[in-house]
C-alpha cells in the first residue's frame, strides 16, 4: 500500500472523527470539510454531471491528470457538500484501479452510518457508485 | 376541555424515541399515526375473522363481508354520501384518481379540455396528462399567487361547453392552502364539466359533505386519517360511476362471464376487481369511528390553534420564511431558512427526533412557481402539543446556527 493511498486517507480522517463525542460535533465538522471541497468549475455544473437520487444537488467532474483521476464537485446543500467533500478527500488523485477496489465502510465509522441506506434521500450511496463509475469509465480508457 | 394528554396515550409510537430524543412527529400531512383502537380492529381482524368477502357461505366470510361493508356504510356517512355503493373501496387516494381518468378516456373527445389546478400533486397531475395524450384533449391550469391561493378570474371566464372535467385538491399538500372548491364545482356544472375533488390532505381536518358539496368525484386516503395505508375511498355519484366503464377486469366485478361475453356486476362491485384490502377497509371504518368519536369539529378547532402559535413562534425566527399564506389553511407549515437548504434542516432536525418532510412534496410545480428546490414542511395533527411546536422552533433555532 502505498502511503498516501485510499485506505491511509480513510484511516486519517476516521481518526479526526474520533476526536468528536456527540452528532452535533460531528456534523459540524463535517460542514467545515465542505468548505473546503474541490469546487467543480461553474461550467460542469450541467444536468450531465448531477449525481441522480439525492433531494440536494450534487454536481461531480472527474478528470486524469497523470494516470491519477482528480474529482470537483459542488452541491446546493450544506451537510451533502460535506459529505462529498469527505469521499472526494479519500478518492481524489488516486489511480482509477484503486478508487474500482476501494472500500468505503469508512462512512460506517465515522458515524454517518446512517447516510448509507439507499432509502436516504441524501443520496450517499449514489454518490459513491458515481465516483466508482468515474473509474471505471477512465480505467477503460487507460486499458484501451 | 381538548384533552391532549389524554389522547396521546392511544397512539404507541408517540412514546417513542429518535436518535435518543423523544420522537416529535410533524409529519402528519404525509402519513398520520395509528391509535390502539385502530390497531385493535386490524389484530381482531387476523386473530378472529380472516376470510375472504362476499361468495363465502361460511361463518367467517360472512363476518368478515358484514364488517367490509359496514365499514362502507361508516364512510358513507362520513362524507354524507347518499348511497353506500356510491363508495368505492380503493387502495388511497391515487387509485381514485386513476380510476376516474382511465374511466373518461373513452367520453372525451380531442379539442375538448381538462383543467388542473396549479396547486397540485403529482397524483393529480400525471394521471390526466395522461388522459390528455390518450383523448387529444387539452390539459389547462388553474393558476396560482403568491400568498398561495388559487386565481379563478382566468379560469371562470374561460369555461365552456368545452370543459369536460376538473381537479383540484380540496387542500394543498405543499402549502396547507383550502380552495374555494365550493365555487369551482358550481362554476363547472353550469358548462356542464365533471368535477373530482382531491380531499387526501383535507379529509383530517375538514369533513366534507358530498350532497352539500354537489360534487362528481371525492377521494381519500385512510393512512392520513389515522387508517392503514393501502386502505382508501372514492365517492362518485351514482349516475357517474353507471356511466363508467370498470377499471380493472377480475373477480368480483362481474356478474356472468362465458367465453362470448361477460356482464359486469353492478355497484360498487363493477370497480372492485380481485380481493380488497379487506383488513385495510374494516380499520379505515374504525379510524372515521376514532376521529368521530373526537369530533371533527374540535379536531380542526384544536388544529387551528397549534397551526396560529406554530406560524408565530416561527415568523419569530430571523430568515425564515412561511410559503403558503393563504387566509384559509390547515394545519401546515412549509418553510425556509434564508440561506439553508431544506434538506440540510431536515437532517438536522432529524438528528434531534424531530420529523417533518423536506424536498418538493410532488408538487415541483408549486416549488417553481417560488424559484425554490423545496421546503420544510412540518404538518400538525390532533395529538401534538405546543411543546411540541416549542421543541421544532429551538430545533430550527439549533439548526440556524450550525448552517448559517
């Protein structure tokens, strides 16, 4: 594994959340990483990248640079942002092949458990399969 | 003296807990909450009486037909229909509404039209769309303003023999607003058009009186009047429903099937296809019991009361603002934060036991009328309580200042 890999990432920022001892922290700090999301340039902001099934919106771009797939986004709520911010931190700049065979129970124990039910109108389990298809589409592109 | 405690105590999961705090329901307009009385019709109904209706000459279909159709007679006199079979037993309140568009599909003509208010659901719109596509008639809409009330200036001049057919919801689910559907049924009749009411969101609050009202059409929903869900009504008056065709081909709606032809059975069997919800209509009948037993009357009165403390308290807090102000209302509130999305107050919300809907409620159309994604709705029934409304207005409080 390399050092700055998915899992590395993922252990680090359930580290942080650790530090939090109730769901108001919690969240509040999660509205701190969506401050600092990767914005998606105004001009990505179309029908084509909004992530279906989330009551907020939710806009990815992906992009290789290097072989690394790098990720923007935005989203017109708060909390969302957050939590793309949180899985764009863990996926971002990582080879396509490793985002494919990324595992994300992370979410799990950070306490956002409950985000992950597909009936959740946030939309979280949309957001990683679009990351997920981001690489596979470029991981196809790179092989052919 | 409206006994709230008291009331609260027949409804189990008000004793709940969410997310560690005690569950606040606001979310009566989307479904309403079960009391035990309710509850104990349907496990007497498993533990004593399960069986099929209406061709069984054993002792339990009997019972179990005598209780569906007594549960008829209870709606019935609910709505003050004249006729019991002027009551059909459908699955809620979209059913209906399918019911009667698929019905006028072959009475229409192309050039002919269709109005729809602009304060509807997405049930009350997509299926006569629908209906428009398959007769070549003209869906037209009845629009709105910005308190949230209806226009009907446009709409009474442009009425003609023409019309064929209006809809309206009697309440707005998204803004809680009471139309004027007392003045569009009589507009309508004089042209001649056929009117259908949608009283899912006004069947908790209002009783509506069929003959009084003169309307073509009612449908309900019993999961909002304290029912099961899968369980509603529709009423239609009897020269209507003679007039149209059945919905759906099955058992139960015939009368003599041979392979050359098949008679249909008369009403309210010829829309009654297969086995019902036969369980759902007989707790429908004990919910209208419950609610009765209260008093409609003192229910809306009790309503009207949170609904003005509730719309108080929470003009009170900086940025928020109130869509749907119209003079005649019920019991909801649909709001936003300046500056908030609605679903990021709805999770917080969540977070605190507190339930209410965020997003367009099916009606995205009312949502662009005000340029908005959604709203917060939050929708007050009989058993909730001004501390009730106290704990929304902090937790909207508590909300402000995580996300502004």
């Amino acid at each position: 594994m390399e050092q700055n890999g998915i899992a590395a990432i993922q252990e680090e920022i359930v580290e942080e959340f650790s530090l939090f001892d109730d769901w108001m922290q919690r969240y509040e700090y999660m509205i701190e990483l969506g401050k600092s999301l990767p914005k998606i340039e105004e001009q990505y902001k179309t029908d084509d990248h909004l992530i279906k099934g989330c009551q907020s919106k939710v806009w990815v771009h992906a992009e290789l640079v290097d072989g690394r797939l790098v990720f923007t986004a935005d989203s017109d709520a708060i909390i969302t942002k957050g939590i793309i911010a949180i899985l764009i931190r863990a996926f971002s700049n990582q080879k396509p092949a490793d985002i494919i065979a990324a595992k994300t129970d992370f979410i799990d124990q950070i306490g956002l458990k409950e985000h992950l039910s597909p009936t959740r109108a946030n939309g979280l389990v949309s957001m990683i399969r679009q990351l997920k298809l981001y690489a596979v589409a470029f991981e196809a592109q790179l092989e052919s | 003296m409206f006994d709230v405690a008291r009331i609260r105590e027949d409804f189990p999961i008000l004793k709940r807990q969410v997310n560690g705090k005690p569950l606040v329901y606001l979310d009566n307009a989307a479904t309403s909450q079960t009391p035990q009385q309710v509850i104990d019709a349907i496990v007497d109904y498993y533990s004593r009486y399960n069986a099929n209706i209406h061709r069984g000459v054993h002792t339990l279909s009997q019972e179990a037909t005598e209780a569906y159709e007594a549960a008829r007679v209870k709606i019935q006199k609910h709505f003050n229909a004249a006729k019991a079979h002027e009551i059909i037993l459908t699955s809620g309140t979209t059913h209906g509404i399918n019911l009667v568009a698929q019905g006028f599909t072959d009475l229409l003509h192309p050039g002919e039209e269709i109005w729809v208010s602009a304060l509807e659901h997405h049930s009350n719109i997509v299926p006569w769309q629908m209906l428009c596509e398959r007769s070549g008639t003209r869906l037209r809409v009845i629009p709105m303003n910005e308190t949230g009330e209806l226009e009907l200036e446009g709409f009474l001049k442009e009425l003609s023999p023409k019309t064929r057919l209006v809809f309206c919801n009697h309440v707005s689910n998204a803004l809680g607003t009471v139309n004027p559907i007392e003045k569009i049924i009589s507009a309508a009749h004089q042209v001649g058009a056929a009117v259908l009411i949608d009283g899912a969101q006004a069947a908790p609050h209002i009783k509506a009186d069929m003959q009084a009202l003169d309307v073509d059409f009612y449908t309900v929903s019993a999961h909002k009047l304290c029912g099961p869900t899968g369980a509603g009504a529709l009423y239609g008056k009897e020269a209507w429903l003679e007039k149209l065709p059945p919905y759906q081909g099955g058992g139960e709606m015939i009368a003599e099937v041979t392979f050359e032809k098949t008679t249909y059975a008369g009403l309210p069997h010829k829309f009654e296809a297969g086995t019902p919800n036969i369980c759902g209509g007989i707790a429908f009948g004990a919910a209208l019991d419950y609610l009765n037993a209260i008093g409609m009357d003192r229910i809306a009165a009790y309503e009207h009361e949170l609904l003005a403390y509730a719309t108080e308290k929470l003009l009170a807090i900086p940025g928020l603002r109130i869509y749907g102000e119209a003079a005649q209302k019920t019991s909801v509130i649909s709001f936003n934060l300046e500056g908030a999305h609605p679903y990021d107050v709805g999770t917080i919300l969540d977070k605190l036991g507190i339930a209410v809907r965020t997003g367009h409620h099916c009606a995205q159309p009312v949502m662009d009328f005000y340029r908005i994604p959604g709203t917060v709705r939050a929708s007050f029934s009989f058993y909730n309580t001004r501390q009730e409304v106290d704990t929304l207005v902090a937790g909207v409080g508590r909300a402000r200042q995580m996300l502004l």
